[in-house]
C-alpha cells in the first residue's frame, strides 16, 4: 500500500505543477489589468483636479462615495444628476472593484457628452450605463434593485427622487444626496423638506458627513419600512 501511496502522490504533484501556470496567469492577468485602470484613472484625476466645474463634487466627496461603496461591496449603483461626471468617476472606479456597474443620468446634452469623453478618458466607460434624460420621469420607470444611489440633481425634487427609489433599493443599501447637512445646516432649494421626510423614516438609518462644505447625507435601508 505504501508504494501505491506514493505513487498517487506524486500524481498529484505532477498534475499540480502542470496547471498550476493555468491558474496563476489569469490571477496575474486580472491583477495586472486592475493597476493599469488604477493609474490610468489616478492620472486622469490629478490631470483635471483643478478643472471640475458645472457643480461637480469635490474630491474629498468622491472618496466618501468610493469608501462607502468598497466597504459594503456594492454593485448595482444608480447617480442622479451626472453633470461632466467626476462624481461618477468615483463611484465607477470603486464598482470597478466590486464588480458592479452603475447608471447616471444627466439632462443636459452638453454636460452628458462631456461626461462621455471624461468616462472615456479615464479608462470606465465599461462600468457606466450614462443615460440623457429627465430624471423626473426616468427615476421611477428605472426597474432596480439598487443597493447604493446617489443624488446630486434638482434639490427641490430630491424628496420625490427619495420616494421613487425606496422600493428599489435594498435593504443594507445606501441612499445618499449631496449638498444636505442636516437640520443644522439644512441649506436652500428645498432641502429641508426633503431632510423632514428622510428622517421620518424609521428604517432608514441617517448621518450627515462634511467632506467638504458642501455635506453629504448618507442613509442605510435598515428594513422594508
């Protein structure tokens, strides 16, 4: 029985060392591939810091929404309000790395074509569903699940996007909303309306973060209601 032992274990290893190449080279293949579109988009970004305007975010904002987005592993990301798309950047790159993809929709035809050309530039076009339309009509025919939304559009409607999303999104899901600071910095265009009903909400968990000036509301889907 002993020789026979061996035998199959040197089978084995035999087998092991004839496929383990097969097995390494797509691991180190996906691995290469992954830093590439990292540099390429850390270059982008660093090549336009200093240009983002048509009430982009900042990047202090950027990377709140890519952390949220990595450390809950989100995947299925819908952004209202793309504008020339830096915010959009942001949360791409990090489904990049989770493996989802995200759809943003933008009304104007000049800010959606340059948001193209930037997607393209930094190397994400792959992981953005970029849609021209009006987000009042748009949002609620959107099928969904979503399980991390993003809303930076017409502040007097963020309410009524709140509303057309909830159904979708799902539960540990993240609804977040730029500009909003909470009842002590509520700021203009309808945002306080929209913090009333966001925090009558029982399920819905909310903080108010401050990257920058601007302030971000971040609220976790606890339950259905």
């Amino acid at each position: 029985m002993r020789p026979r032992f061996k035998f199959y274990s040197f089978s084995h290893a035999l087998c092991l060392l004839l496929f383990l190449p097969m097995i390494i080279a797509p691991l180190s293949a996906e691995t290469d591939k992954n830093q590439s579109l990292d540099e390429k988009i850390r270059n982008f970004l660093n090549d336009h810091r200093y240009s983002w305007r048509d009430m982009n975010i900042s990047e202090e904002d950027g990377e709140l929404l890519y952390g949220i987005i990595i450390k809950n592993n989100y995947q299925e990301a819908l952004e209202i309000g793309t504008s020339t798309g830096h915010s959009a950047i942001w949360i791409a790159w990090a489904l990049s790395k989770t493996g989802g993809k995200l759809i943003t929709i933008e009304i104007n035809e000049r800010r959606y074509r340059e948001a193209l050309a930037n997607f393209e530039e930094a190397g994400l076009s792959d992981y953005i569903d970029a849609r021209l339309a009006d987000a009042h009509e748009l949002v609620p025919k959107l099928k969904g699940p979503f399980d991390f939304v993003f809303c930076d559009a017409d502040k007097g409607w963020y309410k009524n996007y709140l509303i057309a999303v909830l159904p979708k999104l799902k539960v540990g899901g993240c609804f977040t909303a730029h500009n909003v600071s909470g009842r002590s910095g509520r700021g203009g265009w309808g945002i306080g309306e929209f913090v009333d009903y966001l925090e009558s909400l029982s399920y819905m968990e909310t903080t108010y973060e401050r990257p920058s000036w601007s302030g971000i509301s971040v609220s976790y889907k606890k339950s259905e209601n």
